[in-house]
C-alpha cells in the first residue's frame, strides 16, 4: 500500500469514528425532542385525567421547561469539572427515570416532578450533545456534524407524533386510558440505548487538553481526525485559546471582552422561542382540533408536520457549510413571516382548516431550514474554549426560559383569540431578520480558534 492509499484509509477510518461518536451524542438530541413533543398527544388525557384548567395545562407543559431551564444553566461548571462524556451519561439516566416515572405517576403533583426531572436532561443534553460534537469535529465537517444534533431532535418529535398516533390508532381499544401513559413510558427505550452507547466515545480532546492531558487529546484527535495542519498544531491552537498561563477555566464568566458572543447567544436563544415554534409542536393537535379537525385527524396532520420539518432540517445539514449560518437565517427569516401571517390570518377568519395546515408546514419548514439547524451550530462555535460550557449554557438556558413562558400562556391566549399569539411570533420574526441583516456574524469554516479571534477575545 502506497503512502496515499495510506492516508486516505487512516482519513476514512477517522470520519467513521467521528461519525460515530456524533450519532451516539446526538441520541441526547433524539430524546430531546421525543421528550417534549410527546406531550401534544397527552393534553386531553392530562386535562380529562387531572382536571386542569387552561392555565394548569399551561404549566404542566411548562413544568419540563422549568426542569430544562435549571438544567441547562446548571451542566456547564460539571461540564467543565468531570468531561462531556460523563455528563451525556447522567443524562442518559435522568431520560430513562422520567420516561418511567411519568408512565406511572399516580397523581398530578408526581407526574409534574418527573417531567421535571425530563427537563433537567432536555436542558443539559441540549448543551452537551452539540458541544461535545463541536469539539471532535474538523471545522470543515463542523456544521453538518452539529446539525447532525438538530436532525434528530426533529427525528426525535416525528418519533413522538408517530409513537402517539399508533398508540392511539392500533393498541387504543386494548389499553383504554391507560394508552397516554405508554406514550410517556416508550421513551425509556432509547435513553437505555443512547446510556449503554455512550461508553464506547471518546472524551472531548478540547478538555482533555484543559485538563492538561495532552497524550489523551492527540489519541482522541488521532482516531477523529484534524483540520488538516497535523495534531501538534492542532494541540498548540487548543492550548492557545485556553492560554491557561493567563486564563483560568473558573474565570468570571460575565466579563466585558465576552459580551459580544453573550449578546449573541442571549438574542438567537430567545429567537428561537419567540417565534412560537414550541407551542406550535407542543399543541399541535390542539390546534388543529380548533380548527375543527377530530382526533385522529389532528395526530395525523401532527405526523405531517413532523415529516416537513425533518426534511427541511436534512436539505439544511447537506449545505450549513456551504451556504453558511446567516444565509439558512436569513432564508428561514422569510419563511417564518409567510408561514406566522397565514396562521394568523386563517385564525382571524374563522379557522380555515386547509390555510392553517399549509402556513404551518411553511412555518416548520423555515424553521427545520434556518433557526433549528442553525442555533446549536451557532452556540457551540461563538465562545471560546475555556468558557464554551458556561456560553452555550447560557444561551440555552435563554431559549427554555423563554419557551417556558410560551408553552405556558399559549393556552389562554389561544381560548380567547388564537391569532393574537401568532401575530405577536410574526413580529418577533420581523425583528429577528432585522438582526440576521445587521449583525449576525458567519462563522462558516472557520475553526473554533479562529472565531474566537474574529470575534476580538484575547
């Protein structure tokens, strides 16, 4: 064998390895969305079950947002502490407890603990799982392998809206009420899998280096492959950044030199939910039903949209590195102002069933396109390496916090005017392509390190 079939085996061996470590983190994606998308074929049952009121249902939807909020702003110091890889472990864990605690809850205020306890693993997972990613992949490959996260998260909700419909559509008759608490309990599958397959990754190497466990680090960077400088210019560009004679990782986080990529993180988190793109997945047979569409009407049109927005997110992977972060924003800027403005409009007019379903696949798909493929790229790229966790923390914690008070009043403002949410999310979107044309920088193939110094980080 000759030294270039050499090199390209060794290069092919890393991508598979590579890959493979991205698909197992990106399981805590996978659960990510299977978790909170499979409360929208529950509402019924819970508001029947407990008896709730609009805004109890409210809060019991939000109650995983409170758990996911806490658990995203919380993950980033352990993170930093004790590696990425364990992390992703206990997560695993919290999955496959809240999966079965709700299966079982026996009264409201126990269901409402555990669905926090699934929150604290959708926040953490959804800091962990990109920025791991983020940290094994080349820069060239970095995109793709990121949405890679994005991709099963909307995996994850389409798993829901199908698990929800065939529940209900083959096994309802046989398990009587008892079918919503098997729609919570099936996602104790997955998180067992995505637990056992965690002990076959690897540590992220940026870490490993911060840890100043060099030797590690080149072995990891050695099966995933580089940016193509070698490994000793890999590892310098690391140490650089963390530049630990100078910068301790417990330094304060909320300092002058960081608020650009702060500023960032804190306007793209919140975006991303004033949209409404999550009162949308989290009530959607809601409200097609108040459009007049039946049960199993309504699960099936929810299984539509889930179909819409996995494509969309898979067309948005293939180019991210090619188009770019801005130009996919942008573009799901503009679609998320047609899809809102005929939501609004067909709600305003009476609830037209057939407007309302194609302006919501239009919605999903400018989502799926642009802000859903893009934010976890874009939160794992912007801050340096030693304050990465605590950044991506950050802005992830933005995003819940910020779902959380749209799941929870979602139902009261749609009982009284259903088109006065979506109004609102339309002019949220308004200023979001404003802030896409003016300030959003691209960070398109550009190493970590690199954007670190475009962005004007010592």
């Amino acid at each position: 064998m000759n030294p270039t079939e050499t090199t390209n085996s060794n290069n092919t061996s890393s991508n598979l390895y590579l890959f493979g470590c991205t698909i197992v983190a990106a399981l805590g994606g996978l659960l990510f969305g299977f978790d909170t998308a499979v409360i929208a074929g529950t509402t019924g049952w819970l508001r029947s079950n407990f008896d709730l009121s609009n805004s109890q249902l409210g809060f019991t939807v939000a109650s995983a947002l409170i758990g996911t909020m806490l658990g995203a702003i919380v993950v980033g110091k352990p993170a930093d502490q004790y590696g990425r890889q364990i992390i992703l472990k206990i997560l695993a864990a919290f999955y496959f407890i809240s999966a079965i605690g709700c299966a079982f809850a026996g009264g409201w205020g126990a269901f409402l603990f555990f669905r926090f306890i699934g929150g604290l693993a959708v926040g953490g997972a959804s800091v962990m799982a990109p920025m791991y990613i983020a940290e094994i992949a080349p820069a060239k490959m970095r995109g793709r392998l990121v949405a890679v996260t994005q991709f099963n998260v909307v995996f994850g909700i389409l798993l829901a809206y199908l698990s929800n419909l065939c529940i209900s559509s083959f096994f309802g008759d046989i398990l009587g009420e008892a079918q919503y608490r098997w729609m919570f309990g099936v996602e104790a599958i997955p998180a067992a899998a995505f637990f056992g397959l965690l002990f076959f990754t690897v540590q992220s190497p940026r870490w490993l280096v911060a840890k100043k466990r060099e030797n590690e680090a080149r072995s990891v960077l050695e099966r995933c492959g580089t940016d193509g400088h070698g490994i000793d210019h890999e590892i310098r560009e690391i140490q650089e950044s963390l530049d630990l004679e100078h910068h301790n990782l417990r330094e304060p986080f909320l300092r002058r030199k960081y608020l650009r990529p702060i500023l960032l993180a804190i306007v793209i988190g919140a975006f991303n939910q004033l949209s409404g793109i999550n009162a949308v997945l989290y009530y959607t047979p809601d409200i097609f039903k108040m459009a007049g569409a039946g049960v199993e009407s309504a699960l099936m049109q929810s299984v539509i949209v889930g179909v819409v927005m996995l494509i969309t997110t898979m067309l948005a992977m293939a180019v991210i590195d090619k188009m770019g972060r801005r130009r996919l924003m942008l573009i799901g800027s503009l679609g998320y102002l047609v899809g809102l403005g005929g939501t609004a409009w067909a709600f305003y007019t009476g609830g037209n069933g057939q407007l309302l379903l194609v302006s919501l696949l239009i919605f999903v798909a400018a989502h799926g396109f642009g802000q859903g493929a893009v934010i976890w790229v874009f939160l794992s790229e912007i801050f340096p390496n030693r304050i990465r966790a605590r950044g991506q923390a950050l802005g992830s914690f933005v995003l819940w916090t910020t779902n959380a008070v749209i799941s929870w009043t979602f139902p009261m403002i749609a009982a009284s005017a259903g088109w006065k949410a979506f109004a609102f999310y339309f002019c949220c979107m308004v200023a979001q392509l404003i802030w896409v044309l003016k300030i959003m920088p691209e960070t398109k193939g550009v190493s970590l390190e690199q954007i670190q110094k475009e962005l004007d980080i010592e």
